[in-house]
C-alpha cells in the first residue's frame, strides 16, 4: 500500500503522495473551472466560462493555479474539456485585445504564454476531450496536449487568426507542426482553414472521433492509462525533447514574441478588424 502524507489541494486534505486503488477522488470548483481527479489519479479538468470559454487574464491565471496545484499532488495525467454544450473553447477574449490597456495586454499576453508553456512541458499525461467547436487559443491548448477525441458532430476546429489580420507567431506555428505535417500546417495557418471533425481526423489534427462528451472522455482516460507500467521521469523527458522546438523557440524568444504580438494588435487594421466582428456580435444578438 502506497505509504501516507497530508496533501492539499484547494484547502482540501487529501491522503497519499502515490495514488492507488485506496486513493479518495475528489472534486473542487472554482470560478471558471470544476475539477475531478479520480481514485486512479486521473483530473478531469472542465472549463466553465460562459458563454464561450474564452480566455481572459483572470481565467489564464486561474488556469496556471490548477495547473500548478496538480503537479504538485503528482496526479497520473489530466483530462481537458468543456461544461458548454458545442462549444469547447473560443479562444481568447476579444474584449482583452479590442482597445485595450497596453499595460494589462502586455500582461495577458504573458499569462497565455505561461499557459500554453506549462502544457508543453507537463510531466504528467494530457489529453483533450473537444466537445464543441474549438477556434484559435482554443485549438492551440488542444495542441499542446497529447492527445485529442473529438466528439462527432457539426463541429469545426482550427487556428484561424489569420481571419482577423493576426499572425501566429513561431512558437505557436511550432505548436502545430509537432501534431500535422508542416505543408497542412502552412495551408491552414495562410487560409485561417478551421477543419471539420472528419478533416481533422484525416490530417491527424484529433486522434479520434467520439460518440459524445463522455465517450471522448473515457477515450482520453484509456490514453492516460497506457502509461501505467511506464516510467514517469522517463516518459516526461521523452515527451518534452520531442516538444523542444516549440518550447525552445517559446523559452528562448518570449520578449521578442511579446513584442511582436503587442505591434500586430495595436495595428489600426487589427484594431479595425476587432471592431467589426464586435459589431457583428451585437448585431446577431439584437437578431435573436
């Protein structure tokens, strides 16, 4: 039997440093994220932020603080999906990009590189059960996991930036060219291409279709569980040397990708482009 120590996870007291048969699942929520982590170690991870899960600084920095709570309580690997019916996450906040503060841009965009840094380099398991469209940041924190079940349906997913006059920068191209091959890659990053469930399958953008959210979930588990009789150190080492080109490019060139960011959404067509797809969102509201 795994031997016993206090361990806390959001203020709750949990038994094992090892998870085992004997472990307690428990659940904790927060404001944009409810949290499950099973008797076999695995997180459930489901984002909660209505109406679109998308990321604004409050909710990355939340993200960074769950992240960084699990790695500490060494869980075996971590689901990641969606509360929102068809939706699993939009991508960054427009509001955080549209006129805004250079001070608190500058700091979002420092929290989004923390996030996607911190997937890159898990030494735990990761996987991501798509339950919904999954555009831009959404499509790239899929990325960064491992592994991807897409659950069947009307549903599109891609890094469409380019829709909007905003590049994704190398580390972010990097991200992409470790799951598809680079000349899908390119095709998709130039034409802000967002693929269907079957494209994506074919290009090897998800690993497999699901049925539904909880078949996609359970899908990621059994990934997760592969690795039972696997080494940890041994396999967290392999996984991030292979990764050590985004990662690197990331680690390496954070100022410089900082600026380049910051140039490209205060351009005057950005900002341009940002005020229209506002518009339009008033527009269907006052539609419905």
């Amino acid at each position: 039997m795994a031997s016993t120590s206090k361990m806390h996870l959001f203020g709750r007291v949990i038994k094992n440093t090892k998870w085992s048969a004997v472990s307690r699942s428990f659940t904790s929520q927060t404001s944009f994220i409810d949290l499950t982590v099973d008797k076999e170690g695995i997180a459930t991870f489901t984002m909660q932020r209505p109406p679109a899960n998308t990321f604004n600084m409050e909710y990355l920095h939340e993200i960074i603080k769950t992240i960084d709570d699990l790695s500490k309580q060494r869980v075996k690997g971590i689901v990641l999906t969606s509360a929102i019916p068809n939706i699993f996450s939009a991508g960054l906040d427009i509001k955080e990009l549209y006129n805004p503060d250079l001070q608190r841009l500058e700091n979002f965009y420092i929290a989004v590189q923390d996030v996607l840094l911190k997937f890159l380099e898990l030494d735990f398991a990761a996987a991501a059960a798509i339950n919904g469209h999954t555009p831009a940041a959404g499509c790239l924190l899929s990325l960064a996991c491992e592994y991807r079940a897409m659950v069947n349906g009307n549903y599109k997913i891609g890094l469409n930036e380019t829709a909007l006059g905003i590049i994704t920068t190398p580390w972010m191209q990097a991200v992409m060219y470790q799951v598809i091959q680079k000349k899908d890659a390119e095709r998709a990053l130039t034409t802000a291409k967002m693929f269907n469930v079957d494209e994506a399958l074919q290009v090897g953008l998800i690993d497999e279709i699901a049925l539904d959210k909880e078949d996609a979930i359970n899908r990621c588990k059994q990934y997760i569980k592969k690795f039972d009789k696997i080494p940890q150190q041994a396999r967290a080492l392999t996984k991030q040397r292979i990764r050590r080109t985004p990662i690197k490019i990331l680690r390496e060139q954070r100022e410089e990708d900082l600026r380049m960011f910051l140039d490209i959404v205060m351009t005057q067509s950005v900002q341009d482009n940002l005020r229209d797809y506002f518009e339009n969102l008033k527009n269907k509201k006052v539609n419905k």
